[in-house]
C-alpha cells in the first residue's frame, strides 16, 4: 500500500513537471527559422514593390528596401518596364521577408 501511495505520488510529481514544461514552452516566444535560400540570394537596388504577377498594375504584397537581401526564386519575361534606368521585360521571381512575388530584374544585384 505503501508503494502505490509512492508510485502515485511520483507519477503526479512526473506529470505535473512535464505540465508546466509544456505550458512553459506554448508560452515562449516563437523560435525563427534561419532564411536560408534554396537558389541565390540578391539585392534590391531601391525600394523595389513586390508585386503579383510580372506587371506593374499588379497589386504589391509588399515592399522590399534598398539593400536588402532576399531569396531568388527565378526569372520570365512579362510586361516591358523602365526601372532602375534600364527599359527591360525581365522579372525576378523573389521572397522576402515571407513575401513572395515578382521585382524587376534591372533594380536587383547578386
């Protein structure tokens, strides 16, 4: 009887440590992932909107700052544009920042 009350007592002690262990961790703060590209990496320019399709009426998802680096994902042909002091009708397919879409080629480096 005596062992029972034992073994009860160390499986609620065991389940109650593994509880807050478990609350501890779906409170703290999310781990994030390392933003590593499968392809190259590039660089904006300017500002470059990133945009739906390979047009310049296509809506923005989001901007993508001078500088910064993103993950190349390819390159078409779409709608001619003059950026960044070229007139060109490539566009590279990007993520930046969990953003995915499409920048023209003329306003990115490698």
């Amino acid at each position: 009887m005596i062992r029972n009350r034992i073994a009860t007592a160390a499986a609620v002690a065991a389940l109650a440590v593994a509880s807050i262990g478990l609350t501890a961790s779906a409170n703290a703060a999310p781990v994030k992932a390392s933003a590593k590209c499968s392809l190259d990496t590039l660089k904006a320019k300017e500002t470059l909107r990133i945009r739906k399709s390979r047009n310049t009426s296509s809506p923005a998802v989001a901007l993508f700052p001078k500088g910064k680096t993103g993950c190349f994902l390819g390159g078409m042909e779409g709608q001619k544009y003059k950026r960044c002091g070229k007139t060109y009708d490539m566009w590279t397919e990007v993520t930046y920042r969990g953003n995915h879409g499409w920048v023209p080629e003329t306003c990115i480096s490698w």
